[in-house]
C-alpha cells in the first residue's frame, strides 16, 4: 500500500513536469537550404536605325517615238524605330562586404539578346539602349553594373561575358545564399559541379562536369559537355561549393566559363543600371 502510494506520487510529478514543458517542433520549411541561383530576366529597349533604299520615278518624262519613259532613281533614307527584346538566364550572390551585394551573370544575358523578328544586325544601326534586369522571385532590381574586360599578353584588352551588378536589398537573402569565390582557375581534368537553372525548370540544376581546358590568359576554362538552355549566368564550383566562374557560351559539346575573382570585383567601374551608354 505504501509502495502504490509512491507510484502515483511519482506520476503525478512526472505529470506537471511534462505540462510545465514547451514542446517546440521544427518547421520543415525553416530547415530547408536556399538554392545558390536565381533566374534573371533583362529587357533591353533599343532604337534602332535601318537604311532602306527606294526607287523613285522622276516626274519629267522623255520621248522617243514610238516609245516612251520616266527616270527612276534610287534614294537612300533611314528610318528610326524602338524595339523591346528581353532575354532570361541564371545568376548568383557573392558577399563582396562592401555594403551591397553583388549579383553575378553571363554579360550577353543582359545585353546581347537581340533576337527579334524586326532587327537584322546587316542592316540595322543599335542608336541606343536601356537595360532593365529583374533577379529572382522578389523582382529585385540592381542599381549598378560593370562588365570587366581582359587583357591579353599583347595588352589587348576585351570584354568578357561577366556582369556584376550592385544590389542594395537584402531581400535576395531569403531566396538565395551567397557563393565564396575560389580565386583561382580550376586544374585541368578537374571535376566541377554547375548549379544554373535551364529552360522550364522551377529549381536550379546540379550538373558534373570536367574541366577540359585552361585559357588562363584569357581568363576562362572549358567544360567537356553542353549546359541546356537557360543555364548562361550559372556558377561552376569546386567540390567545397567555392565558385570559379560564370557559365558563358555552350555549344558542340563544350561550355565556356569565364572566371569571377575578387580583384575583379575590387577594380570593377560601375555605372548606372538604367544606361544608353554600354556598349
């Protein structure tokens, strides 16, 4: 009897314990690790001048019996028109600890999409242009760009297809993690993995490649496969997730990738997003 009275002493403490207790349960949705890359989506609103040639009849009218004719002569004129054209791709994050963040992706993402119907670069005259780019699903949009160039052993220089843009929202922080850069180019025979969202994808993509050959004088190294459509502007990283560059061009088989260092970002020229003046 006694011992049964100590039971139910003892279940009635273990009792108000348990009540005096905040269970916590984790949110599966907290525990989830952000991608490493955005879409990107540009507009880029041109004026564009075409020269057209036209044959015209002179009023003055010559006889030569039986027969008779009109001059005609061909006039050249041009006419401006806008145009809308608008491209999308992927991107990604580095903390560059400089107050902003700095969004990186393939420079023809955002400048060199001039694919449309009413624009033929043989005839046709870029008179100017506005960039307007939208990253991610928050529609944040950068404040500034700069586009680095290379430079030969011949003291050439050129541009690459690397843009960085400044971004003052942190708000890409929510949807996206930054990369660290691996300040270095990749071996030869190296594998690398390639995180870059392609075309009809809502999640980014994950692809292992090797490293089939190192340009360092240009700054870039080549891929030995093909990356889908929608992946210019992806990251191409080491084992570690250190990033050695921007996915660039793909095609026959191989993918170029230009290389993104922190020097690169330290002596970028930035200007306005909104510009007529990059060429």
């Amino acid at each position: 009897m006694i011992a049964s009275k100590f039971q139910g002493t003892g279940f009635a403490i273990l009792c108000a314990v348990l009540m005096s207790c905040t269970v916590t349960l984790s949110d599966p949705a907290s525990d989830s690790v952000l991608p490493y890359v955005v879409k990107i989506r540009s507009s880029l609103d041109v004026q564009s001048e075409r020269t057209l040639l036209t044959q015209v009849r002179d009023s003055g009218v010559q006889w030569s019996w039986p027969f008779y004719w009109t001059n005609t002569r061909t006039v050249k004129h041009s006419e401006v028109k806008p145009l809308s054209l608008s491209a999308i791709g992927s991107a990604w994050l580095i903390d560059a600890k400089c107050g902003d963040l700095v969004v990186v992706t393939a420079a023809h993402v955002i400048f060199d999409g001039i694919q449309h119907p009413d624009f033929n670069s043989n005839s046709d005259k870029l008179l100017g242009r506005k960039v307007r780019c939208l990253i991610g699903i928050t529609d944040v949009e950068p404040s500034k760009i700069a586009v680095p160039v290379s430079r030969s052993g011949l003291g050439e220089s050129k541009r690459t297809d690397v843009a960085l843009m400044k971004v003052s929202s942190s708000s890409l922080l929510k949807i996206a993690q930054p990369l660290p850069l691996a300040d270095r180019l990749p071996h030869q025979m190296e594998t690398v993995k390639v995180i870059s969202f392609q075309d009809n994808t809502a999640y980014q993509q994950i692809d292992t490649a090797i490293v089939a050959a190192v340009v360092p004088e240009k700054g870039i190294f080549v891929l030995n496969k093909e990356i889908p459509a929608g992946g210019s502007g992806g990251a191409v990283v080491d084992v570690s997730n250190n990033c050695f560059g921007v996915v660039s061009n793909t095609d026959k088989g191989q993918t170029i990738v230009y290389s993104v260092t922190s020097e690169m970002i330290k002596h970028a020229q930035w200007m306005p997003m909104v510009t007529n003046n990059i060429q």
